[in-house]
C-alpha cells in the first residue's frame, strides 16, 4: 500500500493540516513541529502528490506562452527548453499562437480574464506598457523571452556582440567586401544583428555600403518571404540572388543573420555556379542542427538554454523566492566549419 499523508499525520502526533503546512512551508507552523513532520516523511518514504501540494498553495500548475505562429528551428529548440524544464517543476504548458499583431492583446487580456495559469511566457513580442500594469496589479509574473522590458523579467541572446563577432571573424580571413542578409528590418533581432555588423566594419574602417544591406521586407511583400519574420529560406535565397546581380564589386562574404537565411544563400550561390567557400564565404547564426551537417560555420546562441531559463525565472517569482526584476543576456560563441575561409584576393 502506497503511504498516505495521514499516515504521516499518525507517526508524528498531528493532524493533516499541519502536514499540509509544513510540506508547502506555512509560516504556520513551528520549527519544531516542521521537523518532526519532515522526520516521518523521510523515514515513511512519502511523497506529496504535486497536485495536493499545488492545491494547498492555491496554484493552477500551468504557465502560458504567447509566441508568434512560427515554426522555425529557433522556437523548436527553444520550446524544447521550455518543455524539458516544465517537467521539472511538474508543471504543464498552455500556448498561444499569435498569427496576427493584434492578436497579442487578445491573448493577453485572455490570461488576465480566465486565469488558467499562474505565470506567463511571452516569445520575441513586445509586452505594451498598459498591460505592464495590469499584469503587476494582478500579481500574475510574466518574463518575456528574446526581447527585453526595464520592468518585466528577461531572457535574450547578446545578439549585437554575435554579429559584432560574425562579422570581425570575416574581417580577420581577410574579407572586407561583406553583406548582411537579414529578416524583416523592423525585427528587434535583426536591428542588433546589423549593428553589431556595422560595429564591426566600423572598427577597421571599412566604409558600410547601403546596398550590401538585404532584408526580406526590401525584397517582397510575399507571404512565402514574409513567413517567421523574414528568416526564412526564400528570402535567404531571393537576397543571395540579389546580391550576385550587382553590376560591380559583388561581396566576397555574407553573414546572415539566422542559419536558414545562410541556407537559402547557399542554395542560389551554388545555382549561379559558384563555390562556397572558395567565391563566397557564408556564416550564420543561432547554430541549427542543420547548421553541422552543412558545414556552416555559425554563431551559435543557447536556444534550449533560453527556454529553461525562462521557466525557472518565472517559477522563482511564482514561488516567492524573488522579488526584483531580472534580465538575463546570454552569450553566444562562433562554431567554425566548412563555409568560411581566408581570403586569397
């Protein structure tokens, strides 16, 4: 027979109320009494339903997060951050997927009204200042995720320090014709990716040419290169194939601003006859799965790493063990492989 709270009750001389207290660490309860509690349950082998426990200090066990509707590498990984680390704390997940800009408000009046969770994860959207508000006066945490607020919890990537690097370590092989291909120019990622690009040829005194700038609202307004931001494989590829049609003095290097972006450049530099990365060096960013069996040499950023960390940042505010707001910068690391290197001419 399993052992049960009462008989934990029976062996140290109290009633289950006062298990239940010193299981969920009632102020309620004397030290004392706390110990001999804690002995029996130690030497009884029990251990609390997470439900009970949950019940008895009033939480539902579920945290929400509101993303974009993308299925990229970078929200699989970091999804599978946030799922490893939930298991941990027993608890569930509840997403909302948010296909249009304004349905951010939606979901996030939804969560304030239902009540279904005791915490909230919002993914590379911004948090509106009214709703800072209204989620303090509620006292429900929320910590945003690939974007930062003075006043909300934050997990990102140092994204401008991963470019800066990209970038320098292009510079170093010897390269100083060097375009960025990037997602939508108004993505927060791809505003820190290009200026730690520029950074970087500033540094040296490489001029910053406009047209060796591409971005995937620049190109079309197509759905297909419009999907996840602009970081996809067709604007990778539309941006390459742009670039390579410039009447003079056509980049020798290209850092893309995410790997799928560099996977799409390879794609059209290899279809124009070209090599990579004897005429075209390429390197990208976040470090993909695919990214190894391409022999990309990348940027890498924690993406399972920016999920977990997500998650145990919100449960310290949901358990009480934090009180002050908390950001928190990742660092990222250049993997070199295959698709780079020294430039002869």
């Amino acid at each position: 027979m399993a052992v049960t709270i009462y008989d934990v009750a029976k062996k140290a001389g109290v009633g289950i109320g006062t298990v239940s207290r010193a299981i969920n660490d009632s102020p309620q309860i004397r030290p004392e009494t706390k110990q001999r509690v804690m002995d029996a349950i130690r030497e009884l082998g029990y251990s609390p339903h997470s439900m009970a426990k949950r019940l008895a200090r009033r939480k539902i066990g579920i945290l929400a997060a509101i993303m974009p509707f993308y299925t990229g590498h970078f929200y699989q990984e970091l999804l599978r951050g946030i799922q490893k680390s939930l298991a941990q704390f027993e608890y569930d997940l509840l997403v909302y997927y948010v296909d249009k800009a304004d349905k951010l408000t939606a979901f996030l009046d939804r969560t304030l009204k239902e009540k279904r969770c005791d915490g909230v994860m919002v993914i590379s959207m911004d948090v509106p200042e009214d709703y800072v508000e209204k989620f303090t006066n509620a006292r429900l945490p929320v910590v945003v995720v690939d974007r930062a607020h003075k006043k909300l919890d934050s997990v990102q990537v140092q994204n401008e320090d991963g470019a800066y690097m990209a970038t320098h370590y292009l510079i170093q092989l010897g390269h100083r014709r060097i375009a960025m291909i990037a997602g939508n120019r108004w993505s927060l990622p791809a505003r820190q990716r290009h200026q730690g690009y520029l950074r970087a040829l500033q540094e040296v005194g490489i001029p910053a040419k406009p047209d060796y700038y591409v971005t995937a609202d620049g190109l079309s307004r197509d759905a297909a290169v419009q999907a996840n931001d602009g970081f996809n494989e067709i604007a990778g590829k539309l941006a390459m194939e742009h670039l390579l049609a410039m009447p003079a003095e056509r980049p020798t290097a290209i850092f893309a601003a995410s790997d799928i972006l560099a996977i799409g450049a390879i794609q059209a530099i290899r279809q124009a006859g070209l090599s990579v990365p004897e005429d075209m060096a390429v390197i990208g960013f976040d470090d993909i799965e695919l990214a190894k069996y391409l022999s990309l040499t990348t940027v890498q950023q924690p993406m399972f790493e920016m999920g977990r960390l997500a998650v145990e940042t919100v449960m310290e505010k949901i358990e009480g063990r934090m009180e002050e707001v908390k950001h928190i910068l990742l660092s990222t690391r250049l993997v070199e492989r295959g698709s780079t290197t020294h430039k002869n001419r």
